[in-house]
C-alpha cells in the first residue's frame, strides 16, 4: 500500500561550494614548480657546459672552399683541414703552455 503520503519526497542534495585548497596545499604546489623549475635551470646548466668542451681556437681560409684549423677537445688541441666534401686530422697538437707556465719553466732554470 503505496500511497504518496508514504513516499518519502525527494530533496535535491544540498550542494556544497568547492572547497578552497588550504595553505598547506598552495605551499605543495608551489614547493613542487619550483622544484620543477630548479630541475630545468640545472638541465640547462649542464647542456651549456658540455657545449664548452669543443671549440674552435683558429681557422684559416686556403681559398676554394679549403681551410685549416686548430681544434680544441677538453685540454687537447688538433690541427684539421678541410675542403667542401670531406674534414681530416692533420695532426695531434702538443700540449700548450700557457704564459706563466713558460715563465716558471724559464725561472727554475735560471735558479
């Protein structure tokens, strides 16, 4: 025996305004950009430095499309040519000195 008086009514659910994130929660977020942030800066930092370990210290033309040049890998310096279809190693540098290293070289002796 259903009547309507029986059946209970249905009231929509009371709706709850969202809840906003707490100040612990805003320190998470922004505690885990800056260490996303942090972690770019250092990516960054590393690919700038491996880029310094080859340079070149000199080229010089040799005229249709030839040159040589001093390349320098870390602390070792090589001597290339190169021409519009292929680049060779011509030779294998030795170690440069450096101004006060030859002064020190050049002192000790006189000593």
């Amino acid at each position: 025996m259903n009547t309507l008086s029986q059946v209970e009514t249905l009231q929509p659910a009371p709706e709850k305004s969202p809840a906003l994130p707490s100040v612990a929660d805003w320190s998470r977020i922004l505690l885990g950009r800056a260490g996303c942030v942090f972690k770019w800066i250092l990516q960054r930092a590393r690919a700038q430095q491996a880029r310094k370990n080859l340079r070149v210290c000199e080229t010089v033309s040799l005229g249709e499309k030839r040159f040589v040049a001093v390349v320098q890998v870390d602390e070792e310096r090589f001597l290339i040519g190169g021409s519009s279809s292929a680049v060779s190693l011509l030779t294998r540098l030795p170690e440069a000195k450096t101004f006060a290293a030859a002064l020190d070289q050049e002192a000790a002796k006189i000593s």
